[in-house]
C-alpha cells in the first residue's frame, strides 16, 4: 500500500473520530439540560440525515474534482460543526452540529472508496486497499466516544458544566 493512501486513510480516520465524538458529546449535552429522549433521538438522526441526502452529490463532485476538493470540504465540514459546539453549547448548536460532521464524515467516506477503488488495479489489491479502509472508521468508533467520555470526565473536574464539554468539541475540532 502506497504512502498516499495511509495518508488518506488517517485523514479519514480523524473525520470520523471527530464525528463519533460529537455523536457521543451531542446527547450527553442535551440530556444533562433536560430535553427529553425524543429530542435527543432527533439530534442523534441529524448525524445520518445529511449523509442521505449529500450522498450522489459527493459522489458526483469528486468523480469530477478528484479526492482531495471532497476531502478538503470534509474535513472543514466536520472542524466546523465541532468548533460551533465550542462557541454555543445549545442544542440548536448541537442540532447544526450533527449536521455538519455527519456530512463531513459521508462525505469522506465517499471520496476515500472513490479514490481507493481507482488506484487498485486487481482484484487481490482491491480486497487488501478496503480492507485497511474498514480499520478507520471501526478504530474511529471505538476511540472517538471513549476519548471524548474521559475528556467530558476529567477536564474539568465537574463533568456537569458546559466547560468539560466546550473542551471536548475543541479537541474535537483539532
């Protein structure tokens, strides 16, 4: 596997854990200032509704821009919703929030299983290049809610105020 593609995979790998820990920061939130189960089932939606809809539209833009316009539009994607969770610890925010790295983290994955796809060239790489991609994410699931739980703990001393939180989305965003 070349250099590029463990770059790319990293990257990657940084939306997605970027996205896992709002997934993870974004209710705890909302729950602690009291909205209701539904309401934070609707912000947990919000992560996925913008990858259905974004999804042939990322995947048209990067089939004409190439890889790294679409990854570029991820990764400030997902920087983005993480810092607003910094600015305005709301849930309006952490609605906006979910929206924004939810697309950030689709839009990443299109382009990666675009550009991987190309640079095989036989079946026996191709198996091998989606095999590194799947480590991403499932590593990204596991260490993005873990971190982010420990950060939300320990910042502050109190994981009640919104400060431990506004710290975790700062993290986040980095």
């Amino acid at each position: 596997m070349n250099r590029e593609l463990i770059r790319l995979i990293i990257g990657q790998f940084f939306v997605h854990t970027c996205m896992t820990g709002t997934r993870l920061a974004a209710p705890l939130l909302a729950l602690r200032d009291g909205h209701t189960p539904g309401a934070v089932g609707f912000l947990l939606s919000l992560f996925a509704l913008t990858q259905v809809f974004l999804a042939l539209p990322a995947g048209r833009y990067a089939d004409r821009h190439g890889f790294m316009k679409p990854m570029l539009a991820a990764i400030a994607l997902a920087f983005a919703g993480t810092a607003i969770g910094v600015a305005f610890p709301r849930f309006e925010v952490l609605c906006l929030s979910a929206l924004l790295t939810g697309a950030g983290c689709g839009i990443s994955i299109i382009a990666l299983q675009r550009h991987a796809g190309r640079v095989a060239h036989e079946a026996s790489e191709l198996r091998q290049i989606f095999s590194w991609l799947s480590l991403g994410p499932a590593i990204a699931n596991f260490l993005g809610p873990m971190v982010t739980g420990l950060i939300i703990d320990h910042s502050t001393g109190q994981a009640g105020n919104n400060l431990s939180y506004r710290i975790a989305f700062a993290v986040l965003a980095l």
